[in-house]
C-alpha cells in the first residue's frame, strides 16, 4: 500500500494481516509495529512512526483514534496464491475448511483446474467427518402441536422473558422484552422492560387490567425455570390470588407454548 508522509509516497507491505468483513477502517497496532522494530513517537496531535531514524508514516489525531492516510494497491495474485504463500501443501480436507467449506467434487474440479494457481493438495480424497458442515446442515424440528389448550380466555397466559439485548431501545433504553401469550385465543402482548426485575410488576399489572377490563380470571400461569419467573414477590400474589404456577421442563422450550416462539 502507498502510505503519504511529508509530502512524499511510500510504498510499505503488511504482512500478518487480519481480514475482518465488516469493519469500516483499517487498523494498525502500535504493538505489532514495535515487535517490528518500529517506534512510536506521540506528538500532540500526531504520532510518528519510525524506524533507524526514518519516519514510514504519520498519524493524524481523527475523531477518536490516530488516522494514516494510505491507499490500498490491489494485488495481482489470487486469494489461493496468497493462501499458498504462507502454507505449504495440505491435504483436500485443509482446503475445505479454508474455502467456505466446499463440497468434495468442487475441489476436485479447483485442484485439477488450469484456471486455479496456487491450490497444491496432498491427497486427492476428502475424508472423514467435517462437524460444522453436519451441524450447519442439521434443521431442527418444528414443535409438535398441542392437543390439550385452554378453553377459557385469559386463563392460561405463557410468559417468558429474552434479553438482555445487544442494541437497547432508543427511547425506551429497554434491553429486555416480556411476551406473554394466551393460550386460548393465540393472543399475545409485548413489553419493553429497562430491568427484567420489573417481570413480576408488568404480570401482576396485567392480571389487574384483565379482572377489570375483560371480566375474566387467570388460574394458571406458565413460565419457564428463570429467576425472574418464580421470585418471592410473584409467587406470594399468585398464592393469595389462587393462580397455579406452573413452569416447564428445562431445555424443553415447546412446553411454554408460542411463547418461546
């Protein structure tokens, strides 16, 4: 890549190079290069790197990190050319794993094809068991739908709650969400929860709106195993309401209805 300092380019090669898709920048480490022999000079604004009392590159003080003003000489070689440089020949089961996982006849087709420079195997034969592929390939089995339901509205809500999320609300600042479900109409409410310490509220609230607002009275109530479910607080209210609480079997996520879902 060319790199500008001082007016002048200067055409520099990076070795050890992590590619990582969807960053936005290119990174370099201040470490890396002093493991090099390079040295850092931070001044006010800017950073000199140097090496035997010459400067390759300067580093302008950006928005939040050091920026060198560079440009990227697209290689000649191919990917497999540059693969090859730093390893040797391997065997047909290296290059699978190396390329995305491709099938057995495919880098057969590569490894015998004149338009493919670079791709030396050690055998001919792709062996054994490759578990990612087993495992990416595998689809898990729907939920078998359940016979029994309850018949009363409201009667049976399924509750459960997911988070902490990565990314928070932008108004709410919420990082977790309670979805409760009735198990007679397929009915369901979302709430967005900045603590999942608020659960029991949120279900007491709602039990509250659904005496009041619908006339109708809840007499189970089905969660999983988490704290959040079987807390002091809301097994004291469903003991002095005379609502069961029922949770479901651990790792078995269908017993908790669309819930889970």
């Amino acid at each position: 890549m060319d790199i500008e300092c001082d007016g002048k380019t200067m055409r520099i090669c990076l070795t050890q190079v992590m590619h990582i898709p969807e960053a936005e920048g290119k990174i370099l480490s201040l470490k890396v290069l002093a493991q090099k022999g390079f040295q850092s000079h931070i001044l006010a604004d800017h950073i000199c790197i140097m090496k035997d009392n010459k400067t390759y590159a300067e580093a302008l003080l950006g928005k939040e990190l050091y920026e060198v003003r560079m440009k990227v000489i697209q290689s000649q070689e191919s990917i497999l050319a540059a693969v090859k440089r730093d390893n040797l020949a391997t065997d047909l089961h290296t290059w699978h794993q190396r390329l995305g996982h491709l099938g057995n006849s495919m880098l057969k087709r590569l490894a015998g094809s004149n338009s493919v420079k670079g791709m030396d195997i050690t055998s001919s034969h792709l062996t054994g068991i490759c578990r990612s592929c087993i495992m990416g390939k595998i689809d898990e089995k729907p939920f078998e739908n359940r016979v029994e339901r309850d018949s009363q509205t409201f009667g049976t809500p399924l509750a459960d709650l997911i988070g902490p999320m990565i990314s928070e609300a932008r108004w709410s600042h919420a990082k977790f969400n309670l979805v409760i479900h009735d198990d007679c109409l397929n009915f369901g409410y979302v709430f967005n929860l900045t603590q999942k310490d608020h659960t029991a509220k949120i279900i007491i609230d709602l039990d509250k709106v659904i005496e009041n607002k619908f006339q109708k009275w809840v007499h189970t109530l089905r969660t999983d195993n988490g704290g959040k479910s079987i807390n002091a607080e809301l097994q004291t209210y469903c003991q002095e309401r005379g609502i069961t609480s029922s949770t479901s079997v651990a790792y078995n996520p269908e017993l908790n209805g669309h819930a889970e879902r």
